[in-house]
C-alpha cells in the first residue's frame, strides 16, 4: 500500500464532500470506483473517511481548540482535510507514529494548498499534540504485527525521502526531530506494547 497516495486520496475526498456538505458512503464508493488504489489505499482511504465522519464534531473541537485568532470556517478546505486526516490517525490509528501523521499533512499542504500553510499546520498540529494528556490511550486497538508493519513501511519511506520534508530548514527548531525519529523506533513499540 501506498499510504501516501492514500492520504492524498482521503485528502482529496475529504475535499469534495466538505464542498458538497455530503458525507454520505456513496461518495465513499464512488470517489473510489473513478481513481485507480490497490486494495490497501482503498482499505485506508474508506476507513479514515468513514471515521472522520462518524466523529466530525470531536475533530473539529479539537481544530478549533487549537486555532489562535481565526475560525475553522476561514480554512482552506486543503488545510481542514489535512488536519481532519492527522487527527484522525493521532486519535484512532495506534499503527501510525504521530510524527509521521503530522510530517504526511505538512506534505500535503506544501503540495497542494498556499506557500504558508505547512507552518500554520504544524503549529496547530503542535498544539494538539501538547493539549494531549499524558495519560492519554489511543481509541483504537492494533495487532502488533501491524505496529511493527507500518513502522518499517514509514521508515522505508523516511530513507528514500518519499513523503517527508526533504528541506527540514524549512521548519521550526521543534520539527527537527524528524532526522533521528526512527532511532527511537524501539521505544515507540515498547509503549504501545504497554497500552495493548
């Protein structure tokens, strides 16, 4: 599976039906019908959008909680699909490293929304993160295998700078961790180990 192209496909779904105010299954199905995923990308794209529906309320709360100064209803609609889909994996894919969630929507908006948006996403992303209690249990139980799956794909992905900021320049001092992320690949695992 590609979870890049996934991504950008939930993106671009999560695009259409905000513009269309339908959130409805057959958009799901036929979003899916007329572009070409492997079974995996489908797997993650209906999954992500069929949760993000069912919990669009608590999402966007945590969006709003996060925006200084501005409301959810300004965003770009690239940009609130993007910060839908990493919230989403922060709060129900246990699979997913959190610094690859939020890295993978700061790609997607230098890809396609306005020059600046990445650092408006990283810093509500940011802001999410830290509002996280320390106690706080991912909603969704993985395998695992599963774990360990995903981890090896994002790390196959971080070494041949597919979906990762290739410039971390570009970023905050505080995005710099993206460069030793996975020596701490072990430490991720042993936490989730515990939680399971």
């Amino acid at each position: 599976m590609g979870r890049k192209q996934a991504r950008e496909g939930a993106m671009k779904l999560l695009y259409q039906m905000e513009s269309n105010n339908d959130f409805s299954e057959s958009e799901i199905e036929l979003f899916i019908e007329n572009f070409s995923f492997d079974k995996g990308e489908e797997r993650y794209i209906a999954e992500c959008i069929n949760t993000v529906s069912e919990n669009l309320e608590e999402i966007d709360c945590h969006i709003k909680a996060n925006l200084e100064s501005w409301s959810i209803h300004r965003l770009a609609k690239v940009d609130l699909a993007a910060l839908r889909i990493s919230i989403y994996e922060i709060l129900y894919r246990r699979d997913i490293p959190v610094e690859v969630s939020i890295n993978e929507a700061i790609e997607i908006v230098k890809k396609y929304s306005n020059s600046d948006s990445f650092k408006f996403i990283n810093g509500v992303l940011g802001g999410f993160v830290k509002s996280l209690d320390s106690n706080f249990k991912l909603k969704v139980p993985f395998p695992k295998e599963d774990i360990q799956e995903n981890l090896e794909e994002d790390r196959e992905e971080y070494i041949d700078g597919e979906g990762f900021t290739e410039n971390l320049d570009e970023l905050s001092e505080d995005d710099q961790y993206m460069e030793d992320k996975y020596s701490a690949e072990d430490e991720i695992l042993n936490k989730i180990e515990d939680e399971i």
